[in-house]
C-alpha cells in the first residue's frame, strides 16, 4: 500500500467515527442512491443508443428488400428465356436424332448453334442479375446478425436496469 492510499485508508476510518453509525448509514444509502441513478443513466443510455442502431438496421432491410424484389423481377423473365432456349435446344437434339439425311442434320445442327448462342447470352445475364441479387442477400444476412446481437446486448441491458433497485 502506498503512502496515499495508508493516508486516504485512515482518513476514511476517521469518517465513519466521527460521523457515527448513524450518519455513516445515511452516508452510505445517499453514495448507494447516487451510484444506482447514475448505473440506471448509462444503461439507459445504452439501451436508447441500441434502439438507434436497430432502427436503422431495420431501416436498411427495408431498402435492401425493396432492392431485392425489384431484383428478383428484372431475374424472373431472364430465367423464363432460359428455359424457353433449354427447352428448344432439347427439342433440336430430338429432331436431329430423328433426321437421317445429312442437310436435315446441318440444318438442326446450325438452329443449335444459334439457341446455345442465346442460351449463353441469357446465362451471362442471368448470372449478372443473380451476382447482384446475392451480393444484396449477403448484406440482409449480415444486417441480420448484427441485429440479433443488439438484441441480446438489449436483453442483457434490460436485465441489468431490472436488477437496478435503490
């Protein structure tokens, strides 16, 4: 123990016996009061600054779905395209299996070659749109943890202020 603290130590005894058990007691209720209000502000505090946070984590969910749905849209008729040039591609693989003269062969095999053409295009824009999309849902799911953990510090917060108690 250092000087100071040997000093700060006696002087503290010397209170509390010349403010006897009485006024020692009051002393100690008003410190105790005074620490729990203070304590009760800074969770309260924490518990308005957490509110703030998930406002505008909530706020940026809504953005994002909005951003998503309208996503999802421009995708659906991309995928419809797709399907449309997988079907016909697997309709000219049936048509070239039927054919047996050599130029109904060519024929089918040159239509091939234009819908795997489109078909590709359509899979380059797909896979454009479907990048955008994920990289959107990446950030909800992230929010989304980040969300969950505020919750559980609020909860935490709640649970101090409640043991609070002047």
């Amino acid at each position: 123990m250092t000087p100071e603290e040997s000093l700060e130590a006696k002087r503290l005894e010397a209170k509390a016996a010349m403010e006897g058990p009485e006024w020692t007691a009051k002393r100690e209720r008003e410190e105790k009061v005074a620490q729990v209000t203070s304590e009760r502000g800074q969770v309260e505090k924490s518990l308005s600054d957490l509110t703030r946070q998930k406002e505008a984590l909530e706020l940026e969910w809504v953005r994002l779905d909005d951003e998503r749905k309208i996503m999802r849209e421009k995708l659906a008729p991309v995928l419809e395209r797709e399907r449309q040039t997988e079907e016909a591609e697997a309709k000219l693989e049936l048509e070239e299996a039927k054919a047996t003269i050599p130029q109904d062969k060519q024929a089918v095999e040159k239509k091939r070659q234009v819908i795997q053409a489109t078909r590709r295009e359509v899979e380059q824009e797909k896979w454009v749109h479907q990048e955008k999309l994920w990289k959107v849902e990446n950030v909800i799911e992230t929010n989304t943890v980040k969300y969950r953990a505020l919750l559980d510090q609020e909860d935490e917060l709640k649970k101090r202020l409640n043991s609070l108690a002047i």
